[in-house]
C-alpha cells in the first residue's frame, strides 16, 4: 500500500510539473499574423460616451511581420494632433500603442473594429481603401 501511495504522489508530481511547464510557454506564445494590414484605413471613430462626439478616422498602416506602424489621423469636434501608432498582430487581433493611447482592434477582411483608449475611450470602425 505504501508504494502505491509513492507512486501515486511521484505521478502526481510529474503531471503537474508538466502542466506547468506547457502554460508556461503557451502564455507567451502568440499567434503568427493571420493578414497584413499595410495600406490606408478609413471610418469612424464614436467616443464613450457618444455625447463626447464622433468623427473620421484615417490610418496609414506598414507592417513587418507581426510588428504594425503607422499614422493616425482625426477629424472631428475636437482637435487632434497626428498621432504615431505601433503594434503587434497575433492572428487577426492588433495591440495598438501610441504616445497617448492604447487599445485593440480586429481585422475581418477588409474591416478592422475595436476600441482606443486615448482621452476617453473610443468605438473606431475602418475599412481598408
């Protein structure tokens, strides 16, 4: 009996070591880039709250493998300067960074959606031109 009990905790042991050992390296694998997304986007972009405004969006993206550069520019009832966004594509999903913003978006063919988080946070639909 005493061996079982050892090889039930030996075997214990090894399964959960191994179970750690595999999320380990899956958490910070990330799936390659499922598009390329360099050209120009266009759209709308709806603060949170929509009583904040609403305006147009362009961006200008470049992409080298999962990396993503580019500019962003907006018009609407607030002034914005044009902004330098970077980010990182796993599968079909972006991070998108700036100097002052930070958010994700979607690719689904030609339409990328997702939400910015500048000032206030924003709702940006864009269509690949």
């Amino acid at each position: 009996m005493r061996k079982l009990v050892v090889w039930m905790l030996l075997f214990a042991g090894v399964a959960l070591g191994a179970a750690a050992c595999a999320s380990s390296g899956s958490s910070s694998m990330s799936a390659p880039p499922a598009t390329n997304v360099t050209g120009t986007w266009s759209g709308t972009y709806v603060f949170e709250p929509s009583s904040a405004g609403n305006g147009l969006a362009t961006v200008v993206l470049t992409q080298d493998g999962s990396n993503v550069k580019g500019n962003m520019n907006i018009q609407g009832p607030h002034r914005f300067a044009p902004a330098v966004i970077n980010g990182v594509m796993s599968g079909n999903d972006i991070k998108v960074t700036g100097p002052d913003l930070t958010g994700w978006m979607k690719v689904n063919g030609n339409q990328m959606t997702g939400l910015i988080n500048g000032i206030l946070p924003a709702r940006v639909t864009l269509t690949k031109q």
